[in-house]
C-alpha cells in the first residue's frame, strides 16, 4: 500500500481470497464450506473488536470473544483442513481443530502483551499501536478491571480522539509497572497447556513428538 496505495493493496487482497477461494473449491464442497465459515467468524471477531473502540467498560470475556473469531478460528480452520484433505479419522480431525484453536488464543494474547513489554528494536516493529488506535489488547483490559488508580489514567487514553503518541512510552511504561502481563501469562499458560493436551492425541512420528516438544518449549520462552 506505501508504494501503490491503499485502494491497489485491497484489490491485490481480494484477488488473492478469489484465488484462495478457487482451491478451496478444488479440494471439495466441505472446505470450501469450512473457509467460507470461517471468513464470517473473521468479520465478527473483527467487528467485535471495532465495536469496543475507546470503550473503558470491554470485559475481558468480550475480548476473548473478539480473539476467538479474529485469530483462534483462522488457526482451527487451518489445522482442520489439512486434516480433512488427508482423510484422517474423525478423532484425529477434532483434535487437529482444538490444537489450532487453543494455539491461536494463546498466539493473539502473546502479542498483544509484547506489544507493551517489547521495545520497537526487539519486535522489529512500532509498540503500543494499539493504545494509540484505542485498540484494547488484554493488557489494558485488564489494567481497566483490576487496577483502580492505573485504570483512572487508562481512561484518560482511550477518551476519543485517543491517546496523543507523545504519551505513548509513559502509558507503556505503567502498563508495565503495573503487573498486567503476569496476569496475562496466566491465561496463556492455560491456552498453551490446552494446546498440548490435544496434540498428545494426535498419531504423532517420534519427530512430530520433538517438534511438539519443542513447540512448548518456544511458548514458554516467549516470556523470558
């Protein structure tokens, strides 16, 4: 979009589903329903998401619901696709589906904290674009929930037209200070463990066993 615009990077975008969507049909009446499904729980999720904009009462159950559909579900459908076209059994196709799915909650949450924990140097990308957009990843959402003096500040950012970027390191800075990514590695620690659980009932090789170990290891080290 920087060097043909935005409207050019749209059309680009929508040729590239078009040709998605093509394969899809290749594969079968089922996937092709499946990713149709799935584009839909993309929208609700991000529609979810647009709806909290700059709003300081979002739960943190209205976040997950938004996770779920924008992230979790892309990763589930993912998985559960190269399944169905490997004719696994049915056993094996679920839990395929809920490794994808509790991945991609685990994965979305991680990134919103490194968002706020990381600098620009380390991600390879600006920090803290979400609080500027009055975007509520779960660091901040919970900051609005569980500290009261944090969350007096916190509504202070998402008042519209949104927190100005001068402000952006200190807001980063008590978000921080305040302890809200611990309680996040909680909540990953859990998705992660689901994650595992079903890809222990996969029919795995002893390196697919490895690889899975190792996958553990890197979600564990993502904290560090």
């Amino acid at each position: 979009n920087a060097r043909w615009s935005n409207i050019v990077a749209i059309l680009a975008g929508d040729y590239l589903l078009a040709q998605a969507s093509a394969l899809a049909a290749s594969l079968g009446a089922d996937v092709a329903a499946l990713l149709a499904a799935t584009i839909g729980e993309l929208c609700r999720g991000q529609v979810l998401e647009l709806q909290y904009l700059f709003d300081t009462d979002r739960s943190e159950d209205s976040y997950l619901s938004a996770i779920e559909g924008k992230t979790s579900s892309l990763m589930a459908t993912a998985c559960r696709v190269g399944g169905m076209v490997s004719n696994v059994s049915a056993d094996t196709l679920d839990a395929l589906t809920q490794f994808g799915q509790h991945l991609g909650m685990c994965f979305q949450i991680v990134d919103d904290v490194l968002d706020v924990t990381r600098t620009e140097a380390e991600l390879g990308k600006p920090v803290g674009n979400d609080l500027l957009r009055g975007k509520q990843g779960l660091p901040l959402v919970l900051a609005l929930t569980g500290h009261r003096k944090l969350a007096e500040t916190a509504r202070s950012w998402l008042a519209p037209p949104g927190m100005r970027r001068r402000d952006l390191a200190a807001a980063v800075e008590l978000l921080r200070e305040a302890g809200v990514a611990e309680r996040c590695q909680g909540l990953t620690t859990t998705w992660t463990e689901r994650a595992l659980v079903a890809a222990a009932k996969l029919p795995l090789s002893e390196e697919g066993a490895m690889e899975l170990e190792i996958l553990g290891r890197w979600l564990g080290e993502r904290w560090n």
